[in-house]
C-alpha cells in the first residue's frame, strides 16, 4: 500500500474529540473543516503556569536522495510513548508546495506513521503559508509604490525580495517595472525562505510579532541609513495579514493522537524549526512533546539549539538522531541503486557521517541515541556492523513505525524516555557576545569540522559594517548551506580531505533578529527537477487526489 491509501483506510476522529481530550474550552479554538482547527494564543495565557512536559528533539544525518524518514520516526516516536501510557504530543512543521510539487515529496511522515489529513496538511492547510507570502509581497507592492510617489524616503538600495512557495528557478533573478519608472532588478525567493516566516516561527505573541515586522530592513537611504518596514508605515496591515496564521494548528496522527503544526522554514537556508508559540502550547499540554528540525543535525539541529533554544530558554531532554543503513552506505561511496544491496564496506564509511552528528549533539552537553528506520532489505550483519561501530558512540534503536505505527516505535519511546530522565548540562557552540567572525568560524569548524572558514570581500565589508549596529553584534547566525555535505560541497560526503567553509554573504534580518550566513552555491529559490513530482499527482472526477508522498 502507498503513505495515501494506508491514510486513507484509517478512520480519523473528528479534531473537536482531539481538543476536549486535550481539555482547552472551545471558546479557544476555530475549526477549519472536521479535521483541522487552530488553536487562540489567549489559551497559552491560561496555562502557562503549568509544569513543562519533557522536550525531544528529532534531527538526523546529513539527507541523501533516499530519504531517511525523519519526520516519520518523529510521528512514530510521539505514537509510541502514547502507548506507553504517557501523553505525548508532536510538534512538526507545515510542509511547502515546493518539495510537494518538486521532488523531496510532502512532509507528513510515512505508512502507519502518518498525520492527517495528509493531502490537507500538504497542501494549503490552513492557509498560514499563503498568508506569509501575501505579507512579503504586500511589503514588496508598498516598496515599489513608496517609490513611484516620490520616495519621500529616499530609498537607494533595495534589499527585500518577493517571494512564492513553490520551485521556480526562473524567479531567481527578474526585471519588474518595464517602462515605467520603478522598473529595476528583483528576485523571489520560496516563501518558506522569507524573513517573514522566520518571524511567524520566532515571536512570541502578536504583538512580538508586530514589532519584529516593523524593525524588517528593507533597504537602504542615499546615506546609507537602513529604511524598515515600520518607516513605510506597512508593519500594521502585515500584521493583520498574520493575525490568524500566528495561530497554531492541530491535527493528528492516523493512531488519533494530538499533533500541533505549525511553521516551517528550510534548515538549510532559514533556521528550520516550528514556531515558537506551538512548541510552548505543546510543552504545557503534553508529558512529552517530540518536535523535529530541519534537515541534517548540522543544520537543522544545530539553529534548533542555537537560536530556537536562546528564545525558548529551554534545552531538549532527550535527541533523536534518525538514520538508515541505505543512506549510511550512500554517504560510503555506494551508488543509488547499490544502497540497497549489502555493503559492509561502505558502510563502515558511511558510519563517519552519523559519528560526527552523534559528536555535534554530545557537544552541546545532550543526550543523542541514534534511531535506525528499518527496512526489510538492511541485512542482520549490516545491523551488527554498525551497532559494532557506534556502541561506544551513542545507544541505538531499531524502528519499524512505518509498518506498524506506534508499536514499531515503542523500544525507541522506552529509551528516550529513559534518556529524559538524565541530567545534562547545555551549553551552546557560541556566545552571542563572540564576534560575528567567530561565531561563524565556531559552527564551521566546531560543527561542520571544517579547517576554517574563507570569508569574500563581500562578506568582509558586511561584517564590517555590522561591527557599528550593537545590536546585530549580539544575535545568533543562521548559515545557509547545502544538507547534503557537512561542507559546503553537496558532493563532498566523506569529508575525509581538510576544507574550508566558502563564505558568500552576511546580512542581518532585524525582524528574525538573526544573522543570515550565505555559504558556497546555496540557493533561496530551488528548481524543479527533470521529472518533478508534480507530473504524477492528479484528481480523479470524485475528487480523489493521487500521487502525493
């Protein structure tokens, strides 16, 4: 069976049965259809004095083309330690139309170890994406048309881009305005890439949320002043934009099982987490709450405990780090269609790549067990190899929660659970008081494991010129890089030769209030692929959608 026809065989409960299980009043919540709802932030102001659950964090090797399963295992885990008796609940991000219609496929887990609606979830949910890309562009329309009033703001230099959430390579770089005199150069990035959405999953309330809109730096005056979003007079009709996707959502796992998702930026070119707000709601509702970040640990889980934590003020009890033996003996050199065969060697190269990650986790005083998604192929003495490799390394977990949900995952959920219980001191890879420099070359070699870091004259000259602003020297950094490679080479996957990390560009984000790090060929707007997924979804006349992963 496919991830839909196991979705669809299971029979949901209605969303106001989730939330009375939950007991939050219905005056705290709003239904979108039977099986979605958003939940009022004014509920967090009446149980915010409760005691926070436990917090798990789900992270992973760096990703292949053969997908690892990590938002699978987050659902199975969560799944499981419901079994166990325990009340958890999931804290995930929303997928975009991007990776859906491209070639990643959606974001909402795998087999029996689903949350649904999924074909809902995957595509316009609740609207909250849209809503962020009406809010960029809105802000992009008031730019432009600032300008063609006379620019009483003597705007110079344009630095906000618009932006669409979807693949579309020919967005990059455009020419807008034609024959007309605000007619210059412009670029789009994926709207789960805009600052926009960095500050939805970053503020607090809404009226953290108003604030960090209005401090967005939109550009540049003749002198070099930064112009923001609240100069344009634009903060307040964004935030009205917003007002209702600042609002988490709740859905739940095919097993009935409360999921809150909301969010979700890329890790490899924004922070890559789950608002704020959810994960706090989920803290006061849940024993457990299993939360997942973006992409590789080096990325995803990386801004998760440098930057989300810092806000938080919180640290994960426990961290899951997902790998597959396919996807080890990929990064050992084994081509795509080999993975599947046994390969010792490989693997035994492969296991460099989880050793690093299990390092990076250990690094910030955490407790990381590595959680292997299984499949039926992976070999009894690939499955000794590498219990042989990491045991002295990190403890281990085989996970079926694919094809049997909750149960495949409950040796994972004993574990974890165990691991919550431990002490750990947190510490984090650097001050916010380092240099912007330092902070940099930190990450890159502390996290990465690079030699050191080649910064161009571009990014020195912004550095520089961000050494003046105090506050911007005291925000965490955000590197945009490839997930493929711990460097920033996507096909370097050994790493086994010294690199540096190339340095592209610097530049702050007032409103996310984090430094954006741009390194090596990273792009904020991806393309399609040759054969995009979007060639095999379709709808039937009944209106049955096919095709989505």
């Amino acid at each position: 069976m496919t991830d839909m026809e196991i979705a669809h065989s299971c029979k949901l409960k209605k969303i106001d049965n989730i939330l009375n299980n939950l007991k939050i009043p219905e005056e705290y919540y709003e239904l979108y259809g039977k099986y979605k709802a958003k939940i009022s932030l004014d509920y967090y102001d009446k149980i915010k004095e409760r005691k926070n659950g436990k917090l798990i964090l789900v992270t992973s090797i760096n990703p292949t083309p053969l997908g690892e399963g990590k938002t699978t295992i987050s659902i199975g885990l969560s799944d499981g330690i419901n079994k166990l008796g325990k009340r958890s609940i999931l804290a995930l991000r929303e997928p975009s139309l991007g990776p859906v219609f491209g070639i990643k496929g959606g974001a909402t887990g795998g087999g029996f170890s689903q949350v649904a609606p999924m074909e809902d979830i995957n595509l316009h949910f609740t609207g909250d994406i849209h809503a962020i890309t009406a809010a960029n562009n809105l802000l992009s329309a008031i730019i432009d048309n600032h300008i063609y009033q006379g620019n009483e703001l003597k705007i110079k230099k344009i630095i906000w881009r618009r932006c669409l959430d979807l693949n579309d390579r020919a967005l990059r770089d455009v020419t807008i305005g034609l024959n007309s005199k605000c007619e210059r150069e412009d670029h789009f990035d994926i709207t789960v890439a805009s600052e926009i959405m960095a500050i939805l999953c970053l503020a607090t309330d809404l009226k953290d949320l108003k604030r960090r809109i209005g401090n967005i730096i939109i550009g540049y005056n003749e002198n070099g002043k930064a112009i923001t979003c609240k100069d344009l007079k634009a903060d307040g009709s964004l935030t009205v934009l917003l007002k209702n996707a600042i609002n988490p959502n709740v859905v739940q796992t095919l097993e009935g099982n409360p999921a809150i998702i909301h969010g979700g930026p890329f890790a490899n070119i924004a922070h890559g987490c789950n608002s704020i707000v959810a994960t706090k709601m989920a803290l006061k509702l849940g024993d457990y709450v299993v939360t997942e970040a973006g992409f590789g640990a080096d990325l995803g889980a990386e801004k998760f405990l440098n930057i989300k934590c810092r806000k938080l003020g919180i640290s994960p009890d426990a961290v899951v780090i997902v790998a597959t033996l396919k996807a080890l003996k990929y990064h050992g050199g084994a081509s795509k269609e080999e993975c599947k065969n046994e390969n010792i060697e490989a693997l035994k190269k492969g296991v460099n790549n989880l050793k690093k990650h299990i390092q990076n986790i250990k690094s910030f005083g955490l407790n990381p067990i590595v959680a292997i998604n299984k499949f039926e192929f992976d070999s009894g003495k690939e499955i000794e190899t590498l219990k042989n490799e990491i045991k002295d390394f990190a403890e281990i977990s085989l996970v079926e929660s694919w094809g049997k949900g909750g149960e495949g995952a409950t040796d994972l959920a004993q574990k974890v659970i165990k691991i919550c219980e431990k002490d750990h001191e947190f510490k984090n890879t650097y001050e916010l008081s380092d240099t912007i420099e330092s902070k940099i070359r930190k990450v890159a070699t502390n996290i990465y494991g690079a030699s050191d870091i080649n910064l161009s004259e571009e990014a020195k000259n912004e550095i520089e010129n961000l050494q003046k602003n105090d506050f911007a020297n005291k925000v965490p950094i955000c590197i945009a890089k490839t997930q493929y490679s711990l460097s920033d080479d996507a096909k370097n996957l050994l790493c086994e030769d010294s690199f540096n990390i190339n340095i592209k560009s610097v530049e702050y984000k007032a409103g996310a209030e984090f430094i954006v790090v741009k390194t090596g060929n990273v792009m904020t707007m991806p393309g399609l692929p040759k054969t995009p997924s979007a060639e095999r979804i379709d709808i039937d006349n009944d209106g049955n959608i096919v095709g989505i992963f």
